[in-house]
C-alpha cells in the first residue's frame, strides 16, 4: 500500500577510481586481490535463497594463471532448474504484486553496496576470475553495474508516472504488470555489469528470474548474489543456476511457464536457443519476449581528413583493452592511402609499447583470454593470416598458454577487403586493417557496410563535416551504437544505449528505458464514473422532416 507519490532521485553516473600510485584505493583494491587469492571457495547454485550442491563441480581457475585455482562450482541440471522453477512460481506470488517503489529501493541498496562495502570485492573478483585490469573492472564491475540498477530505478519510476489522457466522466488508466510466469537470464563472460543487469531488470519490473551465469564469469557474479541478499531481495525473486548451456536451457525451454529470455552472448548461441523456443511455441502460457544482444564485427572508417593522432588513440584503445573480447571492439579499421604511411608509423609504436601479462601488474595494458578455447580460437585466426597471401602479420601474433591465456595484440594487414579476419568475430587482441585508395572513398564505404552480418558498433574518423554527414548517412544501419571522432568502446549507461541490429541483436537498449519495457505487459484499465443507460445512440432518433 502506497499513501504517497514517492520520488526516485534521478542518478548520477557513478564516478570512477584512477588506482593511480598512492591513492588509496590501490592500497585498498590491492589488499582484497590478496585475500581473494588466499583462498578458494565453493560456489553452490542459489535457488530459493538456499545454497544448493550438487554432485557435478569443475575448478574456476585464473585465466592469467591457470594453475590457480579460486572456486569449486557446483554444476546443475535438469533437477535444479525444476527446483528453480518451482521456487521462482511461488515467490511471484508476493513479489510481483509488491509496490514498485519497495522493489526498486533493493536494487538502488544493492548498487550503493556495490559502490561502497563490496567495490574492492567486485573489482577484484572481475580482475582475477576475468583477467580485467583495475581500470576495465573498475568502468563496468562497480561503475556500469551500479549505474544499471540506479538507472533502471529512476526509468521505472518514469514508466510508471506514464498514463493515458481521461476525457470527461471517464478515468483511464494503465497498469504496468509483470509477465506472467519467469524470465531466463543468460549471461556471458565478458561483462560482470551485463551479468548483474540481466536478471536485475526484470526483477525490478515486478518478475521473478531464474539466471544463468556463464561458467567463466561465476566467480564476480556469485558476488553480486551475496549483494542482492545483502541488500534484502527475497528468496527465490532471483534463482542462481549455474551450469552448461543445455543442461539448463532445454528443461527451462520446456516449462510452460518460460514466459521472456534475457540473453547477451554470441550470434550462434542466440539462434540456437530462438529455434528451440520456436519448436516450443505451443507449450507456452504466454508469448515470450525475447531480448538478446548478441555480437559484432565493429569497424573504424577513417576519411583522409581524419586527425591522424586521435584515430591511433582510439584504435589502440578499442582493438585490445580487454584484450579484445568486448562485444563492441574494433576489429576491422579501413584506411585511405594518403594517411596510412603516418598512421601506420605512429600506431606500430604504440602497439610495441603495450604489455601484457597478469593484470595484479598494475603495468600491464592487458591481460589474459577467458579461457584455452578462446586461446585456441583466437590464434587459430592469427595462424590462419600467418599462412595467407593475400595478407601479412604486421605487430604482434605471438602467443603463449604456458602460464596464461596471453596472446600479443596482433595487427593484420589485407588487401583482401573480403579476408577472413575482416568478415568473422573473433573475439580477441586482433585487429585487420585494409588501405583503401582515396578515390575509392565511396565503394568502400558500401564495403565496409556489407562485409559482415552484424550491426552493432562502429566508428568513423573526419574532420570534414560534409563527409561526416555522408558516412552517417551511408552507415545508418551498419551499426546501433555509432560514433563519430570517438572510439566503438565503452557505452556509458543513460549516455549511449546500448545495442546493435541486423545478426547483433534484438536491439532492445541494455540500461534504457526502451529494455524496461520488455520486462511489463500493460494493463489498459477503463472506468466509467457515471454509466451509460440507453443503449440507443442519437442518430437513431427521427427528425421532424422525417416524420
Ligand atoms: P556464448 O554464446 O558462448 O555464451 C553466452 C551464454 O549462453 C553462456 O552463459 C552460455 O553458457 C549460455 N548458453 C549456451 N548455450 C545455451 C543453451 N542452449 N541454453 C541456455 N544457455 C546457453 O557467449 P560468451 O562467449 O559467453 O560471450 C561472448 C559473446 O557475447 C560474443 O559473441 C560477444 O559479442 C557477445 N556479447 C554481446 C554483447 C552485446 O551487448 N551485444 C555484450 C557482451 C557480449
């Protein structure tokens, strides 16, 4: 029962720290990579706010050092879903009636523990079990996950405030329900942000989830459970189901009650599981809503008038931190004859400077790929370019697994605009870059927009505003995230929606208003304040010449 008209602060984005030498948050964040290291814990399914074990575990190892191991993960199945299920249906019962104000203040709770008692925790375990660098977790761990749930409170409150007009002696109404049944929530590895948010945002809208964190991530977002509880979420609103793929999705796909999918992950992942949903359309209560933000080939298209400068800032930046593996990486860059001596002369020495190895070295740019099969993926593009003709290695392309995933960032350079690594993602430090003649400006603009099935980010380089607005043009469906003189990298909530089209997604805006929608099913709600009592409407009634 609410008895007043609550206000939602509209937030700010949460600050970030510099780990700069002699601050103390270094000492701080320094000091809980320590602790975390010193120990290794178990980390169980958390299905109905109870820890669940199972007889199926594997090692959460340190992909910058796979001989350290820092969990035990329980791995569930068909049985602990059921459960999941079962607990998820019966906490709807109260939760999805809870006023929406009492609902977004634990989500707003649990972003503050996430700035403020459990930073260096989020940091750390993102540094350790996802080979971040301070600065990486520290943007999206603590920054970007807080400024989802703060967000997506302060979007939810605006929702809400948004009803229809009522004409005289009629009160219209919308109420914003949740779906009925659960929502599934499948996370990747790459962001602990992302992870946080998918099954955060329908929650907050009123429904129950049941999530399903990647196997290479665990280790951060069993954290973020322990802040959802800490933060007072009730049992069984979030439903922790760790596992492989199938093992969880076919026995959710089979509930009657699977009613939407939260999904960030790859392009063939996202087909594979629509199909299945597809085949299942008849069992379904409801038509689920399907949210998923899948991946990219995102590129950079630098004009002749481009600041030479900027665009190997932005390169460098956007090609290899996090070695690469974020969805919005620059992996393909076209360039114009007349600017490619210089840039390649300033970028080559750049790329040389760049170190990588274990991300407690706050020295290093980079760290480690999640895991050996995308060590083994990665380099076998790297020795696919080695052996081609119609391209050369020209920085980087060594890599070594000894100690940890750590491959060099590698830069491939084609005079096949159609190359391999031009058209595929590959999901790592490799970047492929083809010289375009500068009278060729326009042909390979169309290039560039049909090269490869995805839409999700790119970015374009020109000082000359006439050709910005060309490329903008030209490029209005080549990407849902564009940028112009700015790096493809780093979408800030509430600043730049996220998300691409065509093979990259549903396009459906993580941390916007836009995503919220998805999570609500509105209910049109029509009152007569004095009713009709004639039937008859007042055409009907005879005129005088008439009779
Ligand atoms: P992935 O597709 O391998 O896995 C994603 C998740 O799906 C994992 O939790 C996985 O276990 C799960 N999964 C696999 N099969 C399943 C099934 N049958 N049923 C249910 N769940 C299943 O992706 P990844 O390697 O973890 O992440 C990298 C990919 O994610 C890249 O392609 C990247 O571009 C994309 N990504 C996109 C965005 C975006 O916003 N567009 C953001 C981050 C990552």
């Amino acid at each position: 029962m609410s008895n007043a008209y609550f206000k939602i602060q509209e937030p700010q984005n949460e600050p970030y720290f510099s780990f700069a030498p002699g601050t103390p948050e270094r000492e701080s964040l320094k000091k809980r990579l320590e602790e975390l290291k010193s120990e290794v814990i178990e980390i169980p399914a958390i299905i109905n706010g109870k820890e669940v074990r199972t007889s199926r575990t594997v090692d959460v190892i340190m992909p910058h050092n796979h001989q350290h191991k820092l969990a035990t993960l329980h791995l569930c199945g068909e049985k602990e879903v059921n459960m999941a299920i079962e607990a998820s249906l019966e906490a709807q019962k109260e939760w999805s009636v809870m006023p929406w104000e009492e609902r977004v203040a634990i989500f707003q709770k649990a972003a503050d523990l996430v700035t403020g008692p459990w930073r260096d925790t989020m940091n750390a375990a993102t540094m350790l079990g996802q080979s971040k660098t301070p600065h990486q977790a520290e943007i999206e761990a603590a920054g970007e996950l807080a400024d989802f749930l703060r967000f997506g409170a302060w979007y939810l409150a605006n929702i809400m405030a948004d009803q229809p007009y009522s004409p005289e002696g009629i009160w219209n109404r919308v109420e914003y329900r949740p779906l009925e049944g659960f929502v599934f929530a499948v996370s990747p590895f790459n962001f602990t942000a992302i992870a946080g948010n998918l099954p955060s945002a329908p929650a907050m809208c009123g429904n129950v989830a049941i999530w399903k964190p990647s196997t290479e991530s665990v280790y951060s977002n069993y954290f973020f459970m322990k802040i959802l509880k800490e933060a007072g979420l009730p049992d069984g609103v979030i439903n922790f189901v760790p596992g492989h793929g199938p093992d969880i999705g076919d026995p959710v796909f089979d509930s009657p009650h699977f009613s939407g999918l939260h999904f960030t992950g790859s392009e063939p992942t996202f087909n594979r599981i629509w199909k299945t949903i597809a085949n299942n359309l008849d069992r379904y209560k409801t038509y689920p809503r399907i949210v998923g933000e899948t991946g990219g080939k995102d590129f950079i298209f630098a004009h002749n008038s481009a600041d030479v400068d900027a665009l190997v800032v932005a390169a460098l930046r956007a090609a290899f931190e996090y070695q690469g593996q974020k969805c919005s990486a620059a992996s393909r860059m076209y360039i114009p004859n007349s600017i490619w001596p210089e840039f390649q002369e300033k970028f080559l020495v750049e790329v040389a400077e760049i170190q990588v190895g274990d991300v407690e070295d706050f020295s290093n740019f980079m760290g480690a790929v999640i895991s050996k099969k995308a060590f083994d993926k990665i380099t076998s593009y790297i020795d696919f370019a080695r052996e081609a003709d119609d391209a050369e290695i020209i920085s980087g392309g060594d890599y070594d697994d000894t100690v940890g995933y750590f491959i060099k960032p590698t830069v491939i350079l084609t005079k096949n605009p159609k190359f391999k690594t031009m058209e595929e993602e590959i999901f790592g430090p490799v970047l492929t870059i083809y010289v375009y003649e500068d009278d060729q400006f326009e042909e390979t603009l169309d290039l560039c927009d049909s090269t490869s099935p995805f839409a999700l980010t790119g970015a374009i380089f020109a000082k000359n505003r006439y050709v910005v607005k060309k490329m903008s043009d030209r490029f209005r469906q080549s990407a849902g995230n564009f940028y112009i003189n700015e790096k493809p990298t780093g979408a800030v909530v509430n600043q730049q929606p996220f998300g691409g089209s065509r093979k990259s997604g549903t396009n459906d805006k993580a941390g916007s208003v836009i995503n919220m929608l998805r999570w609500l099913s509105a209910r049109s709600i029509k009152e007569a304040r004095v009713a009709a009592k004639d039937w008859r409407y007042p055409y009907m009634g005879s005129a005088p010449e008439e009779s």
